[in-house]
C-alpha cells in the first residue's frame, strides 16, 4: 500500500453502490474511470445478488465484490454470476471477500474458535475451487477483516492494542488459507481498518486495504478520539454542519432558546450535537423538530441573552452517517461562500 | 367537537403542508377538497411566512394558520400577508395563533409568570387590532396550546392530572384574552392534546381542537402506555413495522443473528425497535446497516436455532416519527397481500 494510493470504493449495500456508477458515468469529471467496487457487507438476497452480478459487466466497472460468511449465499451467488455471464466464461467475474469476526461481533467468521476455523477452511475451498475453475464465474479477492468499534476507542495506544489483536487474526485466516492450499495467486485483499483506526492496519503489515471514510466530513464523535502525547494522529477535522435557526426566544429568560432542528435533522445514537465553538452553551433534546439551547453552567443566561428570532447556529452532529442520511443535500461552504450542492443520492435504510 | 369531526391537518413546517396540499390536488379520492392547514409551530424565515401566505390564496385551500410566540415574527407576517394579497382586502387571510407554554417548555408565551402574562397580553392586542382591521390580512383564530410530553406519561391516571394542569393554563389565556377585549367574535380554537392524552384535553371543556397523529401508525414507546383499570383507553394497536432480513447466522452459537436494519432503518431515541410478538429475543444496537437478534435470557441459544440467513423479521420501532422520517416509501400490508404503497413525501429535517 503507497501513500495516495486509492484504488476504489467500499460500500455497505448495493442500493449504495448503484448511485456512485451513475454519478461517474453522468457527473464525474472522472467520467469513464473504471471502478474498483466492494460490498463490504453481506447480501443475501438472490434478487441484490442477481443486481450485484449484473453490475460486474458494467461498462464504468472493473471489479465489483462483496463480503460472504455463509455457504449457503456462495452459493446463490455462484449461480447468479453463471446466470449474468449468460453463459460466457469470458465474462466478468465477481470477487467475493470472506469475512471474518475480528472482534467486532456482527457478521463474520468466528475463526478463534476450533469450529469456526473448519467453517472458514470450508467455505475458503469451495471458494477457491470456484476460483480455479476456468469456467467459474467467481474470484477469491480476499478477506474482509474490519473492526469498527475500534474506530472510536478513545485514547491511541488503545486503539493501537486492538488493531494489533485484530491483525494478529487477519494473519491467522491467511495462514489458514495457506496451509490448506486456498490462497489464491496473485493480489490477494486483506481489508478493514477505518478513519480511527487505520495507521495501525498499515503499520501491522497484514492489511493491504483499508476502508476510511468520515475523514470526508468527521462528526463529534471522531473529535472525542485522544491523540497519544508522543505521536502525531490524523489531520483530520471537522466538516459538517447543521445550520439551524432560533424560532423562539420567549423563554431566554427561563433558560433556553429553541432551534428548528430535532430527531429529523440530527442522529442521537452517539449524543447530542455540539454547538460549534462554542463551550457556554449545549443543546437539550426538544422533539423530531426542536432542539433548546441551554447554558452549560447552569443560571448563566448571559450566555442566551443576545439571541434573537432568526438567527443562525452551526451544530455539529454526534455521528455523521446516519445524520447525512436523514438529508437528500448538502451545501459545499468555502470561506462563507457556497461552492457546490451535493445530492445525498445513496441516503435511505438499503435494506 | 363532535364524534367523528376533522376538519383540517396539523403540520410543523411549511415544507410538510405543500406535499399535502399537491397530494389533495393530484391523487386523493377527496380532490377538490377545501383544506383548512394549521402549522403547530413557529415558522420564523421570512421566505418561509412568504410561502406560507401565498398558500393562503391557494385554490385548494380554505386556511392557512400558523403558531407565533414572538412579536417580530408576527410583524414579519402581516407584512408578507399584505404583499401576498396584492392590495386586495378581500385576499384570504392569514390565521394566526397564538402559542402558550402549558408546561412542554419548547416554545410558547409562558403565561405562569406576570412578566409572561404581559408579553402575551401585548401580542394578542397588536394581533387582534390587525383582526379587527376590514383592510388586514390576518386573522388571529386561536390558541397553541399543546404538551407533546404528557403523551407517553405511562399511567392514565398521571396523563389525566397533567393534562389538568395545561387546561388550567389554555383557560387562563382565554381569561387574558376576555379580560383585555382580545377574543375574537365568533370561533376561536384551543388547540392541543396528542394520541396520547386526547380523552383528558376533550374532558377539560377548554380544548375545542385536538392534534393526535401517532394513532394511524403506532410505535413501542405509545404501546408502554398503561391503562386506567377502570376506564377504556383508546384502542390504537402498532400497525408500523420494519421488514428486516437476517444476514449473517455465523455466529447463532455465539448468541446472535444479524439484521439488516440499522440506524439508517430506525430511529433510537426512545429506545431500539422490539421484534414482533416475540419475548424470547431483544435487539442490540451494531451499526449503522447493523442489528443484532440476541436472547432476551442469557444462553438461551435454542432462541436463536430456527434462523437461516434470509429469514425475515418484524420489528416495532421505539419511535415512529423519525422512524418514517427515514423512508421514501412505506408498504401497505393487509392480511399478509400488498395493497398499496405510499410515498413519504413530506420526510426530510424540514429545517
């Protein structure tokens, strides 16, 4: 892995997937770029199967990919990809990554435990079987291997500690492979890692993928990570905001004024948002559409006293991705002037 | 009030009425309908008031009304009433009403306190002068009084003594009013009350509208509500559900399936979704694309044996307003057939 190197993109649904072809076809400036595309989720469904093994022979496609931890869905997925070929066997194939549980505990293999390594072992042959077979229409591309508490494991030598057990696994499931003759030639994905996380996938030498993506906007969350006294972390700062307005000032003097952003405009899963720099006041839940800004040290209604009816507050939400899911834009700002709209084109449950 | 009655919808927010009124124009079996439209809350942007007042004059539409608690904002909004009547006297007019604190400490006049009383006393003498006015453009047609809170008190008999307390408030407006020649002739809303606690805002003799919405859909928190033994409460059931699918049943023996529903799938603020007439298993919160199914007794993974990976789940929502807020469509669902689906038009902050 060289420094910039990007060479394509994750996603967690193919309803995600879809939205970004269409835009490097139609509105890119990177237009007729071919793309380097992995679901880095499990799809089960033969009918998002089916959609996936169509897209690999997309003409703005050079690989699609998707996570499997479950015989049962290769093999749907072999017979997808047979059926999209349309019985060429020069067809474009699809990757399928393994996904193994390196401690995040959602999908993957269990390969710490004496049965999980047989199930992998299993499910790693018939793949690698696929894989060899010159009139298969699935490649073995690699492991998928992502933690994402870790992202948000505060302090750094921390987080270094849990990347170093979650490398140690990733290089146990490629022994693995190795020593049952399932590692394929060639280029082989050891993916994971995150915005939180990722200078310590690259400095364990396992991984040869990693899969950040908040750096793009960050949230509040990503701003609470601590940075080790003796090392430099990443650059990265917050960039997204929610501008909201004061539509009521009648009770300053109780010790709140009221915004019109609520449970539609902002997530809550990791706290309530921030009030951009700002330390004298806090925001209180008030419903799907009000939010109370309150002072921090209680009676300080100084802190509320220059408030008036339409004026502007930046909020900074507690977690990004379900907070830019609840919008279908977002406005590009540049030093107090808007340079872009963004369409949120992939927003909505994927389910 | 009358059994049976509803003359007109409740929004809170301009952009939630316009889908409304295209919806009465373009697909209701009750096109041509006169629509009588209230915002249940401030709307303070002037481009906003602006679109407010032309909706006004639209032809589908008998009134329009709105919630102020603020002097300015009322000033903001005769001015763009007039310039939305074009000069005409007799344009439609705009309804105004006037929003009191009964206690849910958002927005509102709080007419508790003398200081409160005489910031209310003064914005119904400037709105009423302007209702009195023959060449006015508003009209002032009553009084927000609403307690979004009292909602899910649990038990009947606490919902009932704080509705008490807010009726007591909405009658001492009214009193203000009549004592300072500020009630209109004629009708006069006192509008208020929730799914939850409607029964109590009727019983008071004060409320005259009432402003349940929750009853068409339902969700896990409304159903925590407990009934008095001796009285029959409303007879509302969940009718709002969540198809998830299991994705991943790696790790059944480990205590948990996977769902495919997360927070981009739900909202959490008042608690994650349940699973359908199920008291064996409970939700865990695991991403935003992630729900994991785990024994609500610990170890008891005969709970978890059934599932394959494709199976599908029924959830309750803890909430769901925000919930829907996430959807662009909803899928109606009678004795196990489709029979239609609608679209989520108005969803969106809505900011």
């Amino acid at each position: 892995m060289e420094e910039g190197e990007a060479s394509g993109f994750c996603f967690q649904k193919v309803s995600e997937m879809e939205p970004l072809i269409r835009f490097f076809e139609e509105d890119s400036a990177d237009s007729g770029k071919l793309l380097d595309l992995l679901v880095t989720n499990e799809v089960v469904e033969r009918s998002k199967l089916r959609r996936l093994c169509e897209l690999a022979s997309h003409p703005s496609v050079k690989r699609v990919g998707v996570a499997v931890d479950d015989a049962g869905v290769l093999q749907v997925l072999m017979d997808e990809a047979r059926a999209a070929s349309g019985g060429s066997s020069a067809a474009s194939r699809v990757g399928v990554v393994i996904e193994i549980d390196v401690g995040q505990q959602r999908c993957g293999i269990d390969i710490a435990s004496q049965q999980g390594e047989e199930t992998f072992v299993a499910l790693a042959r018939r793949l690698i079987a696929a894989h060899r077979d010159p009139s298969g229409h699935v490649s073995f591309i690699g492991l998928q291997a992502y933690h994402g508490g870790n992202q948000h494991v505060r302090a750094a030598a921390d987080r270094e500690r849990t990347v170093q057990h979650v490398a140690a696994l990733a290089r146990k499931a490629l022994d693995l492979l190795r020593a049952n003759d399932c590692l394929p030639e060639g280029e082989f994905l050891v993916s994971g890692g995150g915005t939180g996380s990722f200078p310590y996938e690259i400095a364990s030498g396992v991984y040869n993928e990693i899969q950040p993506g908040s750096y793009a906007l960050m949230d509040r969350d990503y701003c609470l990570n601590k940075n080790a006294e003796d090392r430099t972390e990443s650059p990265f700062k917050n960039s997204m905001f929610i501008l909201s307005t004061v539509i009521s000032t009648a009770s300053a003097g109780r010790g709140w004024v009221t915004l019109d952003a609520g449970l539609k405009a902002y997530a809550v899963d990791s706290g309530l948002p921030v009030v951009w720099q700002n330390d004298e006041l806090d925001c209180e839940q008030a419903g799907d559409e009000h939010t109370k800004l309150i002072p921090r040290t209680p009676g300080n209604l100084a802190a509320l006293a220059h408030f008036k009816v339409g004026d502007r507050v930046w909020l900074v939400p507690g977690h990004c991705d379900p907070t830019s899911n609840l919008y279908d834009w977002m406005v590009a700002v540049q030093e107090d002037k808007v340079t872009d709209v963004w369409a949120v084109s992939a927003r909505g449950p994927g389910m």
